[in-house]
C-alpha cells in the first residue's frame, strides 16, 4: 500500500495521519535490502523526508528522488544492488531529472567510492546520516558530491516516528539498539553499522503505545543484537563503565525493557531478533516464559557446530556452552522453537567441523535456518588473516547438506503441531488461494487456514490437520481469547 494518500481510516473515521504530507509535491520511490534493520531504517527515512516536501510512491517511473538502502552482509547481497543500479540507471534516461541515492551498509562500505564506481549515484549515505538527508538533497541539486557516511555515538532515532511502508496494519517493527560490538571476524556489520547503542526505553515504550492505537497487532524489537541492549542514559555500550553510579544503577537491561513492553500492552504479541547466545540471560527466558504475549520463538545464530570454528569466528561461547544454553530453553519454555543462522565453508572448516554442525543441528532439531556459504567481505578480520580457502564446490555440497537436515528437522517441528490448537494471528491472503489466512503461530511457523468470516488482524485458534515442511493447514475453532 502506497502511502502517498495521506487520509486514514481510524476505525469508521476518515483522518490526516499526518498534516504535513498534504503539502508534499514530491515523492520518493525506496527500496530496501537486506535485514529487518533495513527495512525499519527505511521507515525512518520515509518519516524524515515527509516532513522535507516528499511523499512515498512505488512507481519508480514517477519518483523525483530513487532510494536504494543497501545490505554489505555477502557478496551476493552487494551484486544483488548492482544490478538494481543499472535498472534505475534505465529509469533516469527516460526521466534526466530524477536523482539516485544509495543508503545503508554498502553506503558505507564504499563512501565515496561509490560516486566514482556508479555514475549514476547521486549521494550516498550511511545507516547514522539519515537526519542529513534534506540538507544532502540541497547539495545534490546545487550538483555538489552528496556524501556522509559518518558513524555516530548516539544517534538511534528514537525521537522520530517511522512512517509505514507496505504496512499490513498488523505487523510493525521497532528497532532498540543499532549497531554491534562483537567482532564476529566474517562479519561487515560493525564496519558498517559503528559501535553498539541502545535506544532510550521510554521512546520505545512511546512507539509500541503508538503502533497500538494504530491497531497493530505484534510488534517486533530489532537490533543486531538485542539481548546486549542496555540504556543508562545514552551513549555507547562500551563506555557503561565510564557511566556514574547511580545511571549505572538504575540502567535497564534487556529482560527488563522486555518486561515492558509485555506488560504495556498486553494486548500485543511482541518478538524479538536477533539474538547472540552469548549475550542470552535467563532472565530473558524466564521473562519470555512469565508473560504470554511474547512470543515463544527464539532466532540464535550459532554459525557452526566446531569450536575450532566458533573460536576462529571470534564467537564468544564453545559448543557446549551453546547446547546448555538450549537445554535451558527448552526446560523453561517447553514449547519454544529456536531458529538459526549457519555458515558453510568458513576458512580451514574441516570434514569433522562440518560434521560438528551436522550433529549439533541433531541435537537441537531447530524449527526453521538461514543458511549461507561463507562470503568473504573485505576488511573484516576473517579477510585480513585468513585464507578463503574451502573451495567453491565443498562449500556447496556443504551448504546442501545443512540446507537437507534442516528441511528434514523443520518437517519434523511441524509434524510435532498436527492435531494440536495453535493461536494464528492473521497477516494476509495465503500466497497459493485465495479462499484461505496466512498467518503465523507464537512459535513463528506459517499457518493457513480457510478464511470464513475471519479478519485480518485477528487472534484466531486454529486446528492443525496437516503440514509441510514450511507450512501448517487447518481449520479455525474461533476467536482466541486474545482477540
Ligand atoms: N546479528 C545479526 C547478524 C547479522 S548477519 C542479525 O541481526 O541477524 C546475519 C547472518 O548472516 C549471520 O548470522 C551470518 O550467519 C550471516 N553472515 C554474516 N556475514 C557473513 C559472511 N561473511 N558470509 C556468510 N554469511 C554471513
Ligand atoms: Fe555480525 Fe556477529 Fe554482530 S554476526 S552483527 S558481528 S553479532
């Protein structure tokens, strides 16, 4: 849904959400890339250039400014934005007027280079420069280079309201810290996205009472690292120590922050992504465990299964540790389903570390992964002092191998559902018909289910009948108690 009309329907009302758009002449087309975080960035980058005489629109051909927010995470993801480059490039012959701008983390990777790599970029800016936006559009029209990519300290955008973009009305997301401090050695992240800051709770608390009025339904906290999330008063992370006592006291953590916003709205499903197992308390399980609006879903990346790998990437905790910490989750919340993130082919990963991860995703039988061959990125510690030397066909076969348990362990997850209730928060129209819901249980499978009188929006209880790897099937039993 464009978001171009600035007229809402609140409930049977017709409103402005916002006065400012009214007078908005010119309209912005955004594409976004890569992670959760990029797409809520965008969001924020909606928000700040309404306020600055543009409206979103999602025909490119109509725009006078083309956004492209970008994802450095792998190769792939980079040549994946190259190719857009040349599309918009195609859209500027017919229209000489409109002007290219490159945000995000290949923004910058690449800074200024990247005006002299791809002609037809106009401005590029990074993840921490989006408040600089109008005064970068002033440059550009002066025709002057349109470039800031400086990091910063504090900036979290706490204090601006992100505009939705391809809202379903039910689904929002609210970011809580940015950047990360963890020097995962493959990872471009804190080259890109600066050091770790958390975002003041009271604004966030601000922003989940808000998507509430709106009528949003679950929200989801999103950082690189959430469960490091920790406010005492602004600032980096690593300066906490440097903070007084008394901020120091009185800082909240992340199981705290969790608390909440459960208990703020009760009404609201929250999740959360992503989480680093080191960085995991208990207190956050057992947090999880006490309020029935959080979701019991928990993605934890754990890359491999060797802990010669797991030390070579710089991950803080051995395989043992990361096992126990799953045990614990599975005692505490017995129906939690836990997801990961895995990497094949990472620099001097061995037959038997490869095993490591075939068994360690045995043990855990995770319910859903995302799956990459490694990727290297240029000026991450991986880069500098090791070699990328799995070959190219091991590290498919690799891939193919985690990629085929995982399907195996993902049926078997679902299968655990078939003739069992789950609460289904309906989202949208089942992508194969459209006589049926898709929505996604509290332990984030998909579920579809024939539409009958039902909403979207809606907390129904559906019986599970039958499934897919991916997918649940059954019949709503009614409105859940939720609803
Ligand atoms: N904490 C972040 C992690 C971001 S990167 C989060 O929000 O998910 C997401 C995943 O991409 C990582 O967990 C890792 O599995 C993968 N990844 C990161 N760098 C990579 C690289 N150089 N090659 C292959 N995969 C990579
Ligand atoms: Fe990257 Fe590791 Fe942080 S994967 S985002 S450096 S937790």
């Amino acid at each position: 849904m464009s978001d171009k009309n600035p007229y809402k329907f609140n409930g049977d009302t017709l409103v402005i959400d916002d006065e400012s758009k009214l007078s908005n002449t010119k309209s912005v087309y955004l594409e976004s890339y890569g992670c959760a975080m990029n797409f809520s960035d965008s969001e924020i980058v909606a928000s700040i250039l309404s306020k600055n005489g543009y409206n979103t629109t999602e025909n490119m051909y109509e725009a006078d400014l083309i956004l492209v927010n970008t994802c450095s995470i792998r190769e792939k993801a980079e040549l994946t934005v190259r190719k857009r480059l040349e599309k918009f490039n195609r859209v500027k012959r017919t229209n000489s007027k409109v002007k290219v701008g490159v945000l995000g983390c290949m923004a910058e990777r690449l800074k200024h280079k990247f005006l002299e790599e791809e002609k037809i970029v106009d401005m590029v800016v990074g993840p921490d420069a989006y408040k600089d936006l109008p005064n970068l559009l002033d440059d550009v029209q002066d025709g002057k280079a349109a470039v800031n990519v400086i990091l910063s300290k504090d900036e979290t955008y706490g204090d601006i309201s992100p505009t939705r973009i391809n809202s379903n009305g039910v689904n929002a997301f609210i970011s809580i810290t940015r950047g990360c401090d963890n020097m995962c050695t493959f990872c471009v992240v804190p080259f890109t996205r600066g050091r770790e800051r958390s975002r003041d709770p009271q604004s966030i608390i601000n922003e989940l009472n808000d998507l509430h009025e709106q009528g949003f339904k679950e929200i989801t906290l999103l950082g690189q690292n959430v469960d490091s999330y920790l406010w005492f008063g602004g600032g980096l992370k690593k300066d906490f120590s440097k903070a007084s006592e008394i901020q120091q006291a009185s800082s909240i953590n992340f199981s705290k922050l969790l608390e909440m916003c459960a208990l703020s709205q009760p009404k609201i499903r929250i999740r959360f992504s992503t989480s680093n197992p080191q960085d995991m308390s208990l207190d956050v399980i057992r947090v999880m465990a006490k309020y029935e609006n959080i979701c019991n879903y928990i993605h934890l990346p754990v890359q491999s299964g060797s802990d010669d790998v797991l030390k070579a990437m710089n991950r803080q905790h051995t395989r043992k540790e990361y096992l126990n910490l799953v045990k614990n989750i599975y005692e505490i919340i017995p129906d939690c389903s836990i997801s990961h993130d895995m990497i094949a082919g990472f620099p001097n990963e061995t037959e038997q570390d490869h095993n490591d991860t075939l068994s360690l995703m045995e043990q855990v039988k995770y319910s859903f992964g995302y799956m990459f061959k490694y990727s290297e990125r240029p000026g991450t510690p991986a880069a500098k002092k090791l070699s990328d030397n799995i070959e190219e066909k091991i590290k498919s076969r690799r891939l193919s191998e985690i990629v085929d348990l995982q399907l195996k362990h993902s049926l078997f997850r679902s299968k655990e559902f078939i003739g069992k209730t789950v609460e289904v928060l309906i989202e949208k129209e089942s992508k194969k018909s459209d006589l049926h819901w898709a929505g996604r249980n509290q332990q984030n499978t998909t579920v579809v289910f024939p539409k009958e009188n039902y909403k979207v929006g809606e907390f129904v209880n559906v019986k599970i009948n039958a499934c897919t790897s991916a997918t649940l099937v059954g019949i709503a039993t009614g409105f859940s108690k939720n609803n």
